[in-house]
C-alpha cells in the first residue's frame, strides 16, 4: 500500500521552513499531498489560488508531491485520499503544546490515521507566515525567507 501523507496547513505564504518539512518527508512517504486549508480561522493575506500556485511551482519537478486545497476536517479530507499519515512541522515547545492537542484528538477520532512531526532544522526556527505577512504588510523584503518561486513582489 502506498504511504500517502497529508501535509496541511494555511501556508499563507509557503516558507523555506514548509519546503524543508516536505522535502525531509519525502524520505518516509511515497506521496505527500500539501493541502492548502481554506477554512482556517486566521485571516489570509493571499488568496487559495496564489498559495497553491506558488506551492506547484516550487515542486514542479517533484512528481511525489501534490498541491490540493480542502475544507473541513483534515482526517475526512485524508480518508478521502487514502493517506494514513498527517504531516506537521514542529519548531517551538509553543508548536509541540498546540499540535499534540490537535494531533492527539485527531488520533480519537480516527486511530487509523498517524500523526508525523518532523523538527525545524535551527536555521528554520524562527520563519513563520505570520512574521513573512508582518514584514510584506510594512514594505520589508521577505524574500529570504521563502522558496524563490514564492514571488511575493
Ligand atoms: P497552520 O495554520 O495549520 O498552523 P502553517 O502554514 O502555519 O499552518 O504551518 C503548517 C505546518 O508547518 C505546521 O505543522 C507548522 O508547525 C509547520 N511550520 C510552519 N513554519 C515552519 C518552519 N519554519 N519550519 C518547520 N515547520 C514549520
């Protein structure tokens, strides 16, 4: 059986930290899906569309990964690919206190599907969306902390 993870999240915008997760992953997984949340409950600086085209470009040459959006449960949205793996990143203490919440109730409701962390690397601690946001709201250049294909201009 294939080992399909689902690697969701707002990515809003992608960062060298996300690309890092998924390229790491790509060593466990067959194929990884990078599911673009559009129900988040934080506001979004960019639209489904431009997160999702830029998430494509950056792996256009990378068969294994997929570029989808989805709504609703993340373990319905897996169930509905046949992935039995969800993938997070984790870079803080902050992060592991917020996903072992999410990932433990995760697991309640579906004990088939595994939650898969996989640590910032040190360079990548401190890049989050909400600061690259911060920064493009003020005029500031974030482009060295994401993925080239990410034309934030
Ligand atoms: P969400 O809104 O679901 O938190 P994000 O786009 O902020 O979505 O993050 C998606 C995943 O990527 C989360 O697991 C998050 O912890 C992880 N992540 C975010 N930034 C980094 C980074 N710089 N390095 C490694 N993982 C990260």
């Amino acid at each position: 059986m294939k080992r399909i993870a689902v690697f969701p999240g707002s990515f809003d915008p992608f960062t060298l930290g996300h690309e890092s997760i998924v390229r790491r992953a790509l060593d466990l997984f067959d194929e990884i899906i990078i599911a673009v949340g559009k129900n988040s409950t934080k506001a979004n600086l960019f639209t489904v569309e431009q997160r999702s085209n830029w998430i494509k470009a950056v792996f256009a040459n990378e068969p294994r990964v997929k570029v989808e959006w989805y709504e609703g449960l993340t373990i319905t949205y897996c169930k509905s690919q046949n992935a039995r793996y969800i993938l997070r990143g984790l870079r803080t203490s902050a992060d592991f206190g917020f996903e072992r919440g999410i990932a433990q109730v995760n697991k309640a409701m579906d004990n088939s599907i595994e939650t898969i962390f996989i640590l910032a690397l040190p360079e990548h601690s401190a890049i989050s969306s909400t600061i690259i946001r911060d920064i493009i709201k003020n005029g500031g250049n974030a482009a060295p902390f994401v993925p080239k294909e990410v034309n934030l201009k």
